[in-house]
C-alpha cells in the first residue's frame, strides 16, 4: 500500500484495490481451468454442464445485484455496504473452497448459484464505496488502476500461476490456494471499517 500511497491515493481507495487484486487473482488461479476440473473430476459432466454452471452463477448475480445496489445506495452511512461486502467476499471465500467438496453437476449448479449470490453481494457493495471515495482530480487515474491491476493483471497472474500451479500439484491444492488468498482477502476488508461513514 505504501506504493499508491506516494500517489496520495486515499486509504479506502487503497484498501478496496489490494482486496479485489488478491481476489481476483484468486479467481484467476482457477476460472480459466474451470472446464477442465468440471469435465475430468465430476462424474456425468460434459462441456454443456461447464455452461449451464457458467449461466446459473451469471444469471443468479443478475438477479440480485441490481436491486441490493439500488437497496443499499438508499440506505444512510456506509456500514450496510460493508457489512453487505463482507458477507459477499466470506460467501466467495466458501464458493472456492466448495469445488473441493462437490462431486456431481448437481453440486456445482448449487455451487455456481452460491457464487453468484456472493458476487452480487460483494460488487453491490464495492462499486458504491469505491465510486464515493474515489479522490477529486484523480478519477481516471484510479478507476484505471481498478481495471488495469484488479481487472486485468490479476487475472492475467492468476491464470498464469494457476496452470502451471494445477499441471504440478493437481486442483485440490490449486483450491485450498485460492481459497486461502480469498480468507486472506476477507481480512483486509475488517481494514475499511473505521474509514467509513456511519
């Protein structure tokens, strides 16, 4: 943080880049190799099983978080939004650590669905406090470091440590990896709560 400090980029703004960054790259570590887990290790999975996953966590994201985001912009203060950002990023963390359990299409459509509930809940939540505390003067400086380094780098370092992370120790310690970067996430978010508005 010290290095976007210099930036005099403010705390909040600080704390929410280093988090999405982590996740992401977590995320990163798995998505890309998603078919292949889902096609090799469940039992009755085909391709068209990859997809229906795909749609029943983009499709249950969908659902909710438009109307948590419209919710929580009218709510007054901004613990809701963390607390609604917390619940998000400890529902993505069990997301990850779900593959680990599942062991039939069933199992990852339930799965899919519980990610995209944690999704919709941390997103909500993270565009508002991220759109309020974004410094004046700096707007497209730090929206840009959201895309480049939360959106794009950290994927792109995900994905690149993940294949060669699963080729050499196989996609149960590929998981407990990512899951662990989410928990490790998670805990950087108890960092925002004193410089929110109540």
């Amino acid at each position: 943080m010290k290095i976007l400090a210099q930036f005099s980029i403010n705390r909040i703004i600080q704390i929410l880049l280093f988090f999405l960054f982590i996740v992401n790259i977590s995320e990163g570590l798995f998505s890309p190799l998603l078919a292949v887990f889902v096609t090799d290790f469940i039992i009755g999975a085909t391709l068209k099983t990859v997809g229906f996953a795909v749609a029943f966590y983009a499709i249950t994201k969908s659902i909710i978080q438009i109307p948590l985001a419209r919710h929580l912009d009218k709510q007054i203060g901004e613990k809701d939004d963390f607390y609604t950002m917390l619940a998000g990023a400890i529902i993505g963390t069990v997301y990850t650590f779900g593959f680990l359990f599942i062991n039939s299409p069933l199992h990852l459509y339930l799965l899919s669905a519980v990610g995209g509930i944690g999704a919709a809940c941390l997103l909500a939540a993270y565009y508002g406090i991220f759109a309020r505390h974004v410094d004046k003067g700096s707007e497209g400086f730090e929206w840009s470091l959201y895309s480049v380094a939360c959106l794009t780098l950290s994927v792109g370092i995900g994905g690149a440590i993940g294949g060669i992370f699963a080729d050499v120790f196989g996609f149960r310690l590929l998981f407990v990896t990512a899951g662990s970067l989410n928990v490790l996430a998670t805990i950087l978010i108890v960092f925002l709560y004193p410089f929110l508005k109540k």
